[in-house]
C-alpha cells in the first residue's frame, strides 16, 4: 500500500473543508409572489424586469437574511394566493391588507410595511363624488376578492346594496380607468399613488383622483400556515422592525412614492 503524500494532505483537508462549508452557507431558494403591473409597488420596467417599492423591499430583507435566496414569480392577481396555496410561492408582496378571511387561511407579518389609502377614482365631471355614498346609484368595478371591493361589498350591507357593483376577475388598472373615462363604468376604488402613476404614464386626461381616502389599511408580507411559514414569519419580522428602526422603509416610500407611508 502506497503512503500519502504528507505534502499533499494539507491541501485536501483544505479542499475538503471548502466543499463542506460552501455547502453549508448555500442559501435555500423562497419564492415570492407578486404582480406585474401595480407600480409603483410591483411592475415589469421597460426592459421587463420586475421591479418597484414592495420589490425593493423584499430585497432589503434579503440582505439581512443571507440564509435564504429570494425570487420573484409574477403572475395576475387571481393566481398570487392560489400559487401560495400549492406552494409554488412561500411569500406574497402584493401591497395585501389583512381581513378576517384571509387571516383564517394564512399567516401575516406582524410588521406592516406600508399604509395604504383606498381612494375613488372618478372622471372630472363628477365633481361631487366625495364618499362612498355618492357611489349609490352608480355603477362601481369591483376586482373578485381584492380589499378594495370588499369595502365596498361592506358598505353595500350595511345600505342596502345601493352601489352597483360591476365584478371581474383581474383587469389591467390602465383598461379600467379607459373604461371610467369613456363611461362603460362611473367609479373603481384602489390606491391614490397607484392610479396617480397609471393616470400620469397612460395620459388619462378626464379623471380625477378622489383627495379624502375612504379608508386606511396596513401592507403585511403574507406566508403559508405551515412550520416553513411560521419561519419566515419570525425572521421577516425581526427584519422588518430593523428596516424600520433604522429609516430603510421611510427612504424606500420617499423614492418611490415621494412620501413616507410607513405605520408608526
């Protein structure tokens, strides 16, 4: 039997080693779900690379957290919580507000990363729209199981199903807003700094963003009840309060929202 080399013993100790801790610090893959075309939160630029606040966001937390390899899955908004379901995503970061419903079937950051306003979105010559209840009586779009239509939907029973609410499934913000314009509808109801960017970037020269918002909502990070879940949650949320403590999330809201949007 031939003796090792003593000169080259070191060297595969060494090599070993490497292989062995270059194994260990290989981060595991997350996918995160999101939309394609809500800027400036979550939107394809012009080279098609997603991008925008939620995005940004994301990837702060994955500085602080090397253990894991964040991506991104885009897709409509009626696929994000069914690609979650099936664990084909483990997070969503899609501006998403808690409601009960949604809180029986996942799990939310505990830190909010954003105050929404919920706004309405008229043509100017509906001056006097001002509140949900100057919709009575018109004719309102109403994206399926979006919070903004489940405002609605609240208000309606409470009153009497006075708003006529015109459901879809999800329709490009830019189709619903030609459709206020035109007339096919008379109101939706969404974000203000969103439908201030589609308005601006489309051209829409006849709407008007409604200035009082009708209700307020904190943004969660959203995860599978599962033990992967309940995981992400905990580290997120520990990076969460770190990006706010230290002004990340009030800089990344000025950048692309020109205001500081972050829960107090």
């Amino acid at each position: 039997m031939k003796k090792l080399n003593h000169a080259v013993l070191p060297l595969l100790l060494a090599a070993f080693a490497f292989g062995t801790s270059f194994a260990a610090s290989a981060p595991k893959t997350i996918y995160v779900g999101t939309q394609p075309d809500y800027p400036p939160f979550a939107y394809n630029d012009e080279k098609g690379v997603i991008t925008g606040y939620d995005i940004e966001v994301v990837k702060a937390i994955n500085k602080l957290l090397p253990e894991y390899k964040f991506e991104f899955v885009v897709g409509a908004w009626e696929s994000i919580f069914l690609s979650l379901e099936a664990n084909r995503t483990q997070i969503v970061a899609d501006e998403i507000a808690k409601n009960p419903e949604r809180e029986q079937k996942y799990l939310f950051s505990d830190e909010p990363y954003f105050r929404a306003e919920s706004v309405i979105i008229v043509r100017k010559d509906r001056p006097k729209v001002s509140s949900l209840k100057d919709l009575e009586g018109l004719n309102v779009f109403a994206t399926n199981g979006d919070s903004y239509t489940q405002l609605l939907e609240a208000y309606n029973a409470a009153n009497g199903n006075k708003i006529k609410l015109k459901y879809s499934d999800s329709v490009p913000i830019p189709s619903i807003f030609q459709d206020i314009e035109s007339g096919r509808i008379d109101a939706y109801v969404n974000d203000p700094v969103m439908s201030a960017a589609v308005i601006k970037e489309s051209g829409f020269k006849n709407l008007r963003v409604v200035k009082d918002p009708v209700q307020f909502d904190n943004i969660h990070l959203v995860f599978r009840q599962d033990d992967q879940g309940r995981e992400l949650k905990a580290k997120i949320d520990v990076a969460l309060k770190k990006l706010k403590a230290d002004g990340t999330l009030a800089q990344l809201s000025k950048k692309w929202t020109q205001d500081d949007y972050i829960p107090r």
